[in-house]
C-alpha cells in the first residue's frame, strides 16, 4: 500500500479511537514493507507474532498490469507468497485472502495472478489444517480507482463519461459489505474454503453511468455526452463468480455463499511452477510469464495472442 495511503488510514483509525467509546487501550502501530521483501515480512512477522492476518496488498488494475505482467506477478505471486510462508512460520491463528471475481476464469494478468494467490493460500490450508482461505470481492463501490469515481470526476468536468462497452456488467458491493464478507469469513471459515457475497445480478455499467449523471441534476442525453471506448486489454464483458467445480453451499450468514472444496484445484506441483513462474518474472521473460500462467490455470484465457513461446526452458 502507498505510503500516503497508509498515513490516512493511520489518521482515520486514530480519530474513531479517540471518538468511540472503549477504544483508549487499542494500539495502533503501522509498519511500512514490502511483501516482495521476504526477509523483511519474516522479520515483522517474529516480531509481533500476529494472530490473524488479512492479506489484501496486491496490484489490482486490470489494464496497468496487462502493461506490466512481471509487476503483477511479482507483487501478486511473489508477496503473497511471503506472507503466506511467514504466516505459517508464526503458526497464525487464521488467514484471509482477499481475492477477485476476476480470478474466475482469468483473461488478464491480474485475475490470473490472483488466482495463483489463492492457490498459495488455499495449499497452506492443506498443509497446516489452519483456516487460511479465501474471498472474492465483486467491485466495491467508492473503493480506489472504483468506476463510481471515475465517473463522478468526469461529470464534475462536464463530460464525457467514458464506458468501454455497452453491455459491460460488473458486480458490485458496498465498502461495509466487503467488510463484513472478511470478518465473517474468519468466523465461518474451516480451512481452504472460498467465501463470496451474493451480490444480486451484475449492473450494467451503462446504466450505472446513466443514474450518476441523472443524480448530479442533469440528462444524459443532453447535458452530459456518454462515449464508448472499447473495452481495454484484458477486460471481459461480464464476471463470474464460480470455478467450473466449486460446490457453492449457503451459510448461516444469509448473504454469503462457500465453496468448501476450492482447495481441491490446487496444482499437485504448485511451488515447482510458482518459483519457474516468480523466475521468469524477476528476468522479464514475458512469453515465460504466459506460458506458466496457462500451465497454472488451465481456464486461463490470455488477452495477449500476440505473446508466442518460440523455446522451453529449465528454470
């Protein structure tokens, strides 16, 4: 997480501990790091000896990553690799994935990247019997490069509101709602489950674009020109939610769903193609990169068909 952010989460957090009552003994103590850095997170994971972690530092950016698959994997795979490893070393009570729709069925780098991270995460369920897990966030409204806020930036312009296609849908869920899917997953989670909101039908992002514009006061066919773009590499025209194989159960808790079986499409040789595929990150061997994705994740769908694998290689 970049350091500014960091700072006004820190903020944040110090203002509801001095306004909510009971709060006056709650330590707040940030530590900046990166998860690439293994020694690094080994050092701050001995140190404080955490009793749950919940993992969300990943790039998520589906175009920016298109651009830079050795990024992605490095940060994505790699970090969470650390984490998941200096976890284990701790022997932490519970660990918490927050993973992506966009891990189903993967046409980009930054859903396949994910999904490799639930790998990681759901193999150490496996290993330890520890409920380390997973859940996979639609997209949260007013979250960070949230489409909601592009839009809102470009209306406060007067325009044009930018759609990629007509038909495009998305998921969608609320902060505290994401919020909640993390805390109860915690609760209900066993080990080596995935855990999703129901999240209703996927929005049509036209429509969304269309109901912003008429909230602001103003007509879409008038006052604010709506344009279509395309969509960008790697993007889909609609989500999933589900693996082909994932058995979705309902829960005590009405409005999330769990696969209680998502661990049993974890590769048997997992590490071995995890460190080929960190390998080629680190050399920017990019054809490598898709060659270890797609052996990976069977589903995955690369956006990139130019990208062509002219050799093998022992890493």
């Amino acid at each position: 997480m970049a350091k500014t952010a960091s700072f006004k989460i820190l903020n944040e957090l110090e203002w509801i501990k001095a306004n909510r009552a009971g709060l006056s003994n709650v330590e707040l103590l940030p530590v900046i790091a990166d998860v690439r850095d293994r020694e690094r997170i080994f050092s701050i994971f001995r140190r404080f000896r955490p009793d749950f972690v919940f993992h969300a530092a990943a790039h998520k950016h589906v175009p920016l990553m298109e651009l830079n698959p050795a990024e992605a994997v490095d940060n994505n795979v790699l970090g969470t690799r650390n984490v998941v490893d200096a976890a284990e070393a701790v022997d932490v009570d519970g660990f918490v994935l927050i993973s992506t729709d966009k891990a189903v069925r993967p046409t980009n780098i930054m859903g396949a990247t994910k999904r490799i991270a639930e790998y990681l995460v759901l193999g150490a369920a496996r290993r330890t019997g520890k409920p380390y897990m997973a859940v996979r966030f639609g997209n949260v409204l007013g979250s960070r490069g949230s489409v909601l806020l592009v839009f809102q930036e470009q209306i406060e312009r007067g325009g044009p509101v930018t759609v990629t296609h007509p038909e495009v849908r998305r998921y969608f869920m609320s902060i505290p709602e994401a919020v909640q899917l993390v805390l109860q997953a915690l609760v209900l989670g066993k080990g080596g489950e995935i855990f999703v909101l129901k999240m209703g039908e996927p929005v049509r992002i036209l429509d969304m674009a269309r109901q912003l514009i008429e909230l602001h006061g103003m007509d879409s066919e008038k006052d604010i020109e709506i344009i279509f773009i395309g969509l960008r590499p790697g993007e889909k025209l609609s989500e999933e939610l589900f693996i082909p194989g994932e058995k979705y159960d309902e829960t005590i808790h009405n409005n999330i769903f769990i696969a209680r079986n998502a661990s049993e499409f974890v590769p048997e040789d997992l590490n071995y193609k995890v460190d080929r595929l960190i390998c080629a990150a680190r050399n920017e061997e990019i054809s490598f990169i898709y060659q270890m994705l797609s052996e990976l994740i069977p589903e995955y769908q690369s956006g990139q068909t130019h990208v062509r694998v002219e050799e093998t290689r022992d890493f």
